[in-house]
C-alpha cells in the first residue's frame, strides 16, 4: 500500500506524525485529497476540519483555523494556526462562541470578522459531536 508521511503542527505543538494513505482538507479553491504520489502542492488553508487516514485505515480529525498544506516527495506537513481534536474542544464554550458570533453578525459596528468567528465555532461543535 502506498505510503506518505504526514506531520501536523500548530503554532505551539506537534498534533501528529505518522504514516498515512490519504489527507483531506479545504483550501480557498475547494475540497482536496492528497494521496501518496500527488502532485506537488502548497495551499492555504480555509478555517475547516482536516483529516488523516492512516495506513489501518482509521481516520484522525482536527479542527484547522486557518494554515498551510505543503506536499511534496511523499511528505505532507500541515501547519495551522490552531489546530483541536474532538476531544479537546469544550462544547459549552463553542456554543457561546457560536451565539456571540451570530451577535456579531447583526451588528453593523463591529469591527471584527464575524464570519470567521461563526465558522470557528461551527467546526468546533461538528467535530465534537454537539
């Protein structure tokens, strides 16, 4: 079975090394598979989940907000600004993120992107089963 190694990192941790079969994640351009052989890559990485199928077979998940996706010779790194597994992510705190984000969303004064902060919160309580 073809092969490639994949290491995922955040700003202050590594979440993963290992081998894989394939990686899925969401650039700006859409949905992407990367399988071992892939052409060579580097995108940016839109606030999403990315998931690792490991060799057995089982598949690994993160909550991604935003980063990069480099591939090349058998070798896929992910570097995310924040990246959680389900299991990290505290859902009542989601959800409160969630609802501010949808305050956010009706006031013409704020100054922040409230579209990121949804999305974020989206994810988040998604991927943790909420």
């Amino acid at each position: 079975m073809a092969q490639m190694q994949v290491l995922v990192v955040s700003a202050t941790r590594e979440l993963y090394r290992g081998d894989a079969s394939a990686v899925f994640a969401r650039s700006p351009e859409g949905e992407i598979g990367i399988l071992p052989g892939h052409q060579p890559a580097l995108l940016a990485l839109e606030i999403s989940s990315v998931r690792v199928q490991e060799t057995d077979g089982d598949i690994i998940t993160w909550a991604v907000h935003a980063g990069f996706l480099e591939y090349r010779d058998d070798q896929l790194t992910v570097l995310a600004d924040v990246a959680e597994r389900p299991e990290e992510i505290d859902v009542s705190r989601a959800e409160a993120a969630l609802d501010r984000a949808r305050q956010h969303l009706e006031d013409p004064n704020y100054e922040g992107n409230a579209r990121a902060e949804l999305r974020r919160a989206e994810i988040r309580l998604r991927l943790a089963g909420a």
